[in-house]
C-alpha cells in the first residue's frame, strides 16, 4: 500500500481502479493504482513514486489495442493525458507553398496526444505525411510502441519520426534520433527496453491543403469499409506473417493477412461467451457486451490453435496483453 502522505504527492491517484472504463475493449479488472498525469512532471514524479516503493507500472495511452486481465493489475497503471502540440521548426518556404525552396517542417507532440488529433492539425496546418493515419484510434505513445501503421498504402508512423524524449526506468531522460527505436513490424525498441516517451517530433512537408485532405479521407474511408463497427474491438488481434511464410504455405496472391488465415479455419462467427471473432474481419475479436477477457483468451488460443494445425503457423499477437488473466 502506498502511505497516506504518499497519496497527496502523487496526482490523481485512485486505489482499485477498473481498467475495463478506459480500454475500447471494455474488459479488465482493477488496478491496485491509476493515476492521470498531464505533463511531463507529472510522468517523471509518477514514475518515481513507482520505483521507490518497488511498485511495477504500465503506461496506459488511448486503451485502443490492448486487453486487460478480468485480475487486473498488480501495480500502477499512469494514464498519460500529455497533450501538447506545436511547430518546431521548419526549413525553406513555410509561408508561401508555391515557394521552390525545401519545405520542411517539424512538428513536436507530447505522446498523450490521440494520432486522430495531430493528424487532423497538421492537415489544417497544410503539412502532408501522416494523412494515411486519418481515423486511427490510439494515441502517439501507442504508435510509437507498437510503429502504427496503414497497411493498404505500406505506411508505418516511424517513418516519420525525426526524434524523441524519452524517460528511462531509471528516471534519466535523454533525446534519441529516429535510429534508437529500431522500428519495425508492429515492433520498436520500446517493447524491450521499457523505455516511456514523452515528446515525438515528426518531419513533415508543406502541401495543398484540399489534396492531403482527399487522401487523408480516402483513407479513413478505406478503414471504415473494412473494420467491424458497432461494437468494443482492440483492433487487430494477430499480426500478419511475413511474405516468406506467405509464400512457403501458398496463401492466395501470397496474402499475408492474419484474417484470412482465421477465416479459412473457419472461425468467423465463432463466439465464446459475450465474445466473438468478427463475421466481417477474422482479424477482430468483439465484445458483443459483457465479453470477459478470459472469453477473448479462449478465442484467441482456439484461433492460434486451428491455424497452427491447418498452415504449420504461428499467429503472434498484435493486441497488448495487460495484466493477470
């Protein structure tokens, strides 16, 4: 437990506090200790609190792509509500887009920050490079952890990122370029190192406004058409394989889909409690209400089990699985 004194220093902190009122999926048990923090101060003091009393902790953005155990966590979850944005720079022609000079601009965010919104600023800034990220839930601290991305256009948010401020588990905060994060598929260095970042900024180029906001809509429209609606989802459950593995189990149009290879085990439909793998998207699990996590567990390993034993594959999860199951 933590003291009484304790408890007036550290902000917002509540004792049990039920995950399942801050993830889309809407499952989770409670939380020994959840605290909202809105600056970097915040973060850092939170953080130390977490250490010193020998307490583990998770850093909870949008809720958008993980499940939380119906246990729930064991320690302190810090909500991050950072939310600052703003021009950092630019080189060339900023204020005049017919200027030929180099455009470039850097914009700089706190990762507490939804994408959704920094996209919707930077396209009213009239600044293109993140466009295909229009509609994406989550927030930059997710984006950067997991390296979000639209697949349709091969267009991952590392790309993007010149730099960042990053807090150490040992409280040391420091810059590090693009290079640090080793962003790959669904993959950065962030989930090895247990690093928390605290400021992105990202390169961006001067554009006409009306055409980043064309394709910014085309492709929120795109997502709209073919994700599930109507229900609490996380997202993608299963990342997709690679195009080695496409090609040596024949998928057609070597498809690396994680959906198809579902669908084709026959399991869309396929519901266990208030659970069910999407009839639209084999890739989505739904909470058709009241879902526990120990449902979307089972759906899960049941998925992970009947292609394994049909393609010889091993689906990995793209979710993020929090706390005890």
């Amino acid at each position: 437990m933590l003291a009484q004194d304790d408890r007036k220093i550290m902000i917002n902190i509540l004792e049990n506090e039920l995950l399942s009122k801050h993830t889309n999926m809407r499952v989770g048990g409670p939380a020994d200790f959840f605290v909202i923090v809105k600056t970097e101060d915040e973060l850092a003091e939170a953080l130390e609190k977490a250490r010193t009393k020998k307490i583990s902790y998770f850093i909870l953005g949008g809720g958008t792509n993980i499940v939380v155990g119906d246990k729930g966590y064991r320690g302190m979850v810090i909500k991050n509500k950072m939310d600052q944005i703003k021009i950092a720079g630019f080189k060339g022609g900023l204020q005049k887009a017919s200027n030929p000079g180099i455009r470039d601009v850097y914009v700089k965010a706190d990762t507490g920050v939804l994408l959704n919104r920094l996209v919707r600023y930077t396209l009213e800034q009239e600044l293109s490079g993140i466009e295909n990220f229009l509609g994406q839930p989550g927030t930059i601290g997710g984006a950067m952890y997991i390296n979000a991305h639209n697949m349709k256009e091969n267009d991952f948010f590392g790309d993007h990122v010149v730099e960042a401020t990053i807090l150490h588990t040992d409280g040391t905060i420091e810059v590090q370029p693009h290079s640090y994060f080793k962003f790959g598929y669904d993959e950065s260095i962030l989930q090895q190192n247990g690093a928390t970042v605290i400021s992105v900024t990202i390169k961006l180029a001067k554009a006409d406004k009306d055409a980043i906001w064309e394709k910014a809509n085309a492709a929120q429209a795109h997502r709209h058409n073919t994700q599930p609606k109507g229900y609490p989802t996380a997202g993608c459950t299963f990342r997709n394989i690679s195009q080695a593995v496409a090609f040596r189990i024949g998928t057609p149009d070597r498809t690396k889909s994680a959906g198809f290879l579902v669908d084709s085990c026959g399991l869309k439909g396929k519901q266990i409690g208030q659970a069910m793998i999407s009839k639209e998207h084999a890739n989505f699990i739904l909470n058709l209400g009241g879902a526990t996590a120990a449902d979307i567990m089972k759906l899960i390993k049941l998925a992970k089990r009947e292609v394994k034993a049909k393609f010889g594959v091993q689906l990995k999860e793209e979710i993020v699985l929090v706390g005890e199951f």
